[in-house]
C-alpha cells in the first residue's frame, strides 16, 4: 500500500506519489512492548533497508546493490528498463549479513528476481537468480529454503486435467554458500499423494496461470512435527493462497503427507508455535466483519480458534493482499 495516497489515484505505479505525512515513529507504549530492533525496507527504490531501536532511530542500513540500477539483475541479465527491484523477504544473520528476496515491481508473474547474500557493508557476497518469491527461511543448519515459479508448457504426470501452459510451484533448497541443493514441484508431490483433491479449489484458468499461488514454506522442527498430523523433522510447511489450503510436504520422498482447508480465506504467513497451534495472517476470511482481515491462531488436529485479532476501532485490520504476523519471544 502506498499510504498517502488513494489507489484509484495511481496512475505509474512505478512511480507512486509519495506519502503526505513524515514517516517515523508513531505509537510506543513502553510497559507493553518487547525491546529490541526491527528490519524492514519499502516499496520505494532507493531507499534502504533499516534497522531500528524502538524509538524509530536508524542504528545501521543496507542499500541496494548499484547492479540493480536500471533494470537490471545482479547476474547482468535485463529486464524491461521499467522494471524496479524491490526488496521483499530478508533475514538478518547475527554477524550483520543480509539475505534478500529481490521482486519487481509490475503486477504479473512469476514475481522473482533473484535472492542476494549482502554483508554488513551491502558488499554482494553471492547471488541465486532463478525467480524466488515471497518468503525464506533459514534451518538452524544454515539450510535456506524458499519458492520458485516458472511457466511450464506440458502438463504434470498423473494431473494432466490442468492443461498447460501454467505457473509451475517449486520448492528450492540451497546450501548456506547458495549452492542448488534440491528442487521438489509442489504439483508432483500432490500428485504423488492422497491429497491431490485439493486442486478442485483451484481455477485453471487463473490470471497468469497461477493458480495455488504459494506464499510461504517453512521447516518443521521435530518439536513441531509432534503437533502436526503426519509431519516429520524436515519435512516443510506451505501455504497455498488461492487454494485457500496449508500442506505438509516431504522433500526426500516428494510428496504431501497433510493438507487442511480452514476457517480462513487466501491465509498469509502460518507459523507453527510451541505449543502446536499454528498463527496465520487471514486475509479475508473474518466473515463477521465484511470479510476483513485477522490473526488467528488455530489448533492443527481440531481446527478450533483458540484466539483471534480482528484489528480494533481505530485500527483497522485489513490486507486483500499480502500481509504478515509474527510472534515475539514475550508472547506479543
């Protein structure tokens, strides 16, 4: 969302006008938070990527790789001259590397422009440039897990009802030095499993052929796979937007182990707890409230709600797109 301005009153949105407030630090409520610093970067090229202490000050900051300029990415490869970089998903490592999920700025898919390992000085210390997309995550081993896309032209092996050509949905694992480790299809291993039902949800004929529109993938801990039917150590937990559906896939033996529809609609960014549930973002599945947005937190076997954030009268919650939570280690 570019604040500050109305959507309809957009007319480039490669070149959105800017807000009409100051950004900075707007509410603090010192007896409520929990201290410590936030990462975060902007739709607007240019601008870095900050890191903040809780009274909105910059302590330090990682800009975009001059190579970005002008369309083009870090491997030199051209997109439109149109095209923008911007910074989606990153992680921060304790020694100040930084690992970022470039995306361009036009609308259509696939979305990816490549992943770059930065240094505490935004050197590019190694790159992955296939189109990488959404969210990462990082095993305790290093291991760095995400999301690739790509048009295929030939239908998949024992789902040739979806007629090609379509988005493919890939899963991709990369060493901590960003080597290609493992590619597994999310449509194989739905076709390798019980599961396979889950695509009558989906519409073929979907604005770009993407029709699950994965939007995050993340490993199970084997503390976690005691909470989640049929899930194991290693095993990866993904959401399928337009699908409206959460999967248990296993990497090794490609294929889906658990897949659950719920009291929520095109769910962003689900996070197993330790206490098994899981938090979502629900985009637009809070029907009490004109189908707005909302947190939840669900149990995994029963389904049930055990809390929910439906936002509060002078905040309204509500993403039609995209969206994130996260809980912190205080429980907030």
């Amino acid at each position: 969302l570019f604040i500050g301005a109305k959507t309809e009153d957009i007319e480039d949105w490669n070149n959105p006008p800017a807000p009409d407030w100051e950004p900075g630090l707007k509410i603090l409520d010192n007896a409520r938070v929990q201290d410590g610093y936030t990462l975060y970067s902007t739709f607007y090229e240019g601008l870095p990527i900050k890191l903040i202490d809780m009274d909105g000050n910059t302590v330090h900051e990682w800009r975009l790789p001059e190579s970005f300029n002008n369309g083009k990415r870090l491997d030199s490869r051209k997109f439109s001259p149109d095209v923008r970089p911007l910074a989606g998903d990153k992680h921060l490592y304790p020694d100040g590397r930084l690992l970022v999920n470039f995306n361009h700025s036009f609308g259509y898919p696939p979305w990816g422009m490549g992943i770059a390992m930065l240094d505490k000085d935004s050197k590019v210390l190694w790159t992955y440039m296939k189109s990488m997309h959404h969210t990462m995550d990082v095993a305790e081993d290093g291991r760095i897990l995400g999301m690739l896309h790509r048009y295929v032209g030939k239908s998949v092996e024992g789902l040739e009802n979806i007629e090609p050509p379509f988005q493919s949905e890939e899963l991709v694992v990369l060493s901590p030095e960003g080597k290609q480790l493992q590619v597994v299809s999310i449509y194989r291993a739905l076709a390798n499993s019980p599961w396979t039902s889950v695509l009558q949800y989906g519409e073929p004929e979907a604005s770009g052929g993407d029709m699950m529109h994965s939007n995050a993938a993340r490993f199970i801990t084997a503390e976690q796979a005691r909470h989640i039917p049929n899930a194991e150590e290693g095993d990866v937990l993904v959401s399928l937007r337009d699908l409206n559906t959460l999967i248990v896939m296993d990497l090794d033996d490609e294929t889906v182990k658990w897949a659950v529809r719920g009291p929520w609609h095109m769910q962003h960014d689900p996070w197993i707890l330790e206490n098994g549930n899981i938090i979502l973002y629900d985009n637009r599945g809070d029907l009490a409230n004109g189908g707005h947005s909302r947190i939840i937190e669900f149990d995994p076997e029963t389904l049930a709600i055990e809390w929910e954030f439906p936002g509060e009268l002078d905040f309204d919650l509500y993403s039609p797109i995209c969206g994130s939570v996260s809980r912190l280690d205080n429980g907030n």
